[in-house]
C-alpha cells in the first residue's frame, strides 16, 4: 500500500513538473507528412500523444475483455456443473442406502465426469446395478470407473468380486479374483475372497495350495475361514477316503503346514479318513501317537470303534492312557469298547458303568444297553434305555446303579462271561 501510494506521488511530481516546463518553455513543433506540414504547440502534441496512448490502452482492455468473456462464462457454467455433481453425489448415495436402486444410478451416473470423485459415483451406480440385478451393466459401470481414476483398480476388482460372488457368478468371480491375486499378491481381503470362492465351488485342491497362504497371513482364526479349512479338508480326505486310497491320504497329511496338522479338528478328520479308507492299522498308529504327545477325546474315541489286529495291546495301550488321567470318563468308554470287542461283557459292563457314572454319553448307553441285552439282563438294560432317554431330554446325568449280574439263561454263542472287576 505504501509502495502504491509512493509511486502515485512520483508520477503526479513528474506529470506537474513536466507540465510547468512545458507551459514555461511554449515551443512549436512541425510535423511533415509528404507535402503536408502540421504545426502545433509542443503541449498540445504531447497531450494528443497522450490521449492515444490512453484510447490506444482502452481499445486493447475492451478487446480483452470481449475476449475472456467466453472463457468466464465457461467457467461459471462448469462451477455449476461441479456443484450439481457434488449434489447429485449426495442425493445418489442416500437414495442407493435407501435402497430405491434405479433413482440412485441415474443421479450418480448423470454428472459422474465432473464429479471431484467419479471413482465414488461408478462405484455406487455400480452398487445400485448390481442390487436390481443388472450384472452387464454393472459390469459396464465398473469399467468406468477404473477408467477415472487406474490407480483404483484393486479396489474397483474386490468390489466387482464381491458382488459376483453375491450373485453367484463363481467363474467370473475366480476370474476376477485371480486377476487381482497376479496385481496385489499380499492383500489379505482379496486372498481371504478368493478362498471363499474355491470353497463354494468344493475346488478343494486349489484351496489346500492357498491354506499356507492363510496361514501366514492369520487368516484361519476367524469362524468363516475355519469352517473353510474344515470343510476342506474334510472334502479331500474323503474324497480319497472313498476311493480307499490311504496312500494318497498319508501324502496329503504330510503336504499340509504343521501348524495346521498341530489342531485336534485336523488331525480328527484325518484319523477318520484313514479308518472309512479301510486303513485301521494306520489310523491305530496314527491316533497311538498323536495321543502320546496331546490328548485328543475324538481321537481316542475313535480308537474304541476301528478293529485292532492285536486287541491285547490296544487295551494295554488304553490302560496306560487311563492310567495318565484316571478322572477321564473317556479312557474308560474306550476300554468298555474295547473290552467289549474281545466278548468281555463283564470288564467290558463294569467299565461303561464307570464311565457313564463320570460323564453321561448317549452313545454309551445305548452301547451298554445293547450288551445287556446281549447277555440277557433285560431289567438292567431296560434301565439304561430308560436313563439314556432321559439324558437325551434334559440333558442331565444322574446315577446308574445295575442290579447285581446273574448268569444268563440262553447262553450267549461264542461268548464268555467275566464278572466285572473293581475299577
């Protein structure tokens, strides 16, 4: 301001000192064009001089002016444009969360390329599309938006895998998916997608390859990605387990991480595997020594049901694991099966009355009825039918006492009767 008004003072100092050394210096100039002369004051010349320049000045700000106009006018219709956009962008949104799909399309569709974010607008007009079922056009909207801004395109890819997955369209989904896998090899959502996918499509060996893949990444802690690791599993192994080849069940054991072969769920589905494959002897000497380092119910359980080819070291095996955790009601249901196995109904009795005593099983009373049955103790096995069904009902244990064994009257063939022994 002070630089303004310091330069104005120098230019009116100028013009007045300039205009007193014309009016005390009067002189005549002559101008000579051709054959015409013009003569003038000095003053009056350089104020025509002057006047020029300022009309010559004024032409040259009008044309400017005339000039720029368009550009202003450009200007101001394009700021209302960004501002219906940025409107509409709204007004679009609310309307795709109110669910009213097609008023939501066309408001984020019609002003999209001058949107600040067209990104946004496709991406919800592609939602919108999507939700009234309109996959080529969705499709379609989803191109453009990648075409507004490459950098998104990871993001525009899950979005578009999402909804295909939604709509299940699991080839254009894989499809996607592996695109995106190739692009961003470390994003967890876009793996932890595509798992999903393999898993509707019961592609079981392609998911086995990409468990390792989510292992690292922690992705098998959560209840959706675990029951995808479950049902995998489950899926190859019988698979295999139905065509009875142990072999190829053994391979695929030992080709899974280790920190997947360490959980019970995995090695439970494994050792049935083995024993619907018709591989006893191996699911006996897999549950043996898994049961040595970590103790398994399901596993040992198991190990009452396959057939043994040596049942004296089965029990040995059993007595010993009983012997590690006597207040174990399932050491003791394995040894009543067991028993029962090598026809000593009366060890085989003593122990699943033991057992049911600790922990009530409806499996095991129906068991220990059926043998009663077998070797003619009808009121016993009645009263286990009946302890059994109301266990099943309520779900509350209560105390089963036997009436004290007699000898049958049919004898049983091929059996022999023991009383049972003191536990």
């Amino acid at each position: 301001m002070i630089r303004r008004l310091l330069l104005l003072g120098l230019v009116a100092f100028t013009c007045i000192w300039f205009g007193r050394l014309l009016m005390d210096n009067p002189g005549v100039a002559t101008i000579t064009w051709g054959t015409h002369r013009l003569q003038t004051k000095t003053a009056t010349l350089i104020l025509l001089f002057l006047a020029a320049c300022l009309l010559f000045y004024l032409l040259l700000y009008v044309l400017w002016q005339v000039l720029g106009l368009h550009k202003r006018l450009y200007r101001m219709h394009d700021a209302r444009l960004h501002q219906k956009a940025a409107r509409n962008l709204n007004q679009g949104l609310i309307q795709l969360t109110e669910g009213h799909w097609d008023r939501a399309e066309k408001l984020l569709t019609e002003y999209a390329d001058r949107s600040k974010t067209p990104l946004l607008n496709y991406l919800g007009a592609a939602r919108a599309a999507h939700m009234r079922e309109a996959p080529e056009r969705r499709d379609e909207l989803l191109k453009k938006a990648i075409e507004s801004d490459s950098r998104a395109q990871v993001a525009v890819g899950v979005s578009q895998a999402e909804m295909q997955l939604a709509s299940e369209q699991l080839e254009q989904a894989y499809a996607t998916l592996s695109n995106l896998r190739g692009i961003a090899p470390k994003n967890s959502y876009v793996l932890k997608l595509f798992a999903k996918v393999l898993y509707r499509q019961k592609n079981w060996e392609a998911l086995l390859d990409l468990l390792p893949d989510l292992q690292k990444q922690n992705l098998l802690n959560s209840d959706n990605m675990l029951a995808v690791k479950a049902a995998t599993l489950r899926g190859l192994f019988n698979k295999y387990a139905e065509q009875h080849q142990a072999d190829k069940l053994q391979a695929l054991w030992k080709k899974l991480p280790s920190a997947i072969r360490s959980q019970d769920e995995a090695t439970s589905l494994f050792a049935k595997a083995l024993h619907k494959a018709n591989a006893d002897t191996q699911c006996a000497q897999f549950i043996q020594n898994t049961l040595t380092k970590s103790w398994n119910d399901e596993l040992a359980d198991l190990y009452g049901r396959i057939e043994h080819a040596n049942l004296n070291t089965a029990i040995q095996q059993a007595e010993k694991w009983l012997a590690q955790q006597p207040d174990n009601p399932t050491p003791l249901l394995l040894l009543a099966r067991l028993h029962q196995q090598q026809r000593l109904w009366g060890v085989a009795k003593s122990y699943y009355e033991a057992s049911l005593n600790q922990s009530p099983n409806t499996a095991g009373y129906l068991e220990l009825a059926e043998l009663l049955e077998t070797i003619g103790e009808k009121e016993n096995a009645e009263l286990v039918y009946r302890t059994g069904l109301r266990y099943s009902i309520r779900q509350q244990g209560e105390r089963l006492t036997l009436a004290a064994s007699q000898r049958p009257r049919k004898k049983v063939a091929d059996a022999s009767y023991t009383s049972a022994p003191t536990l």
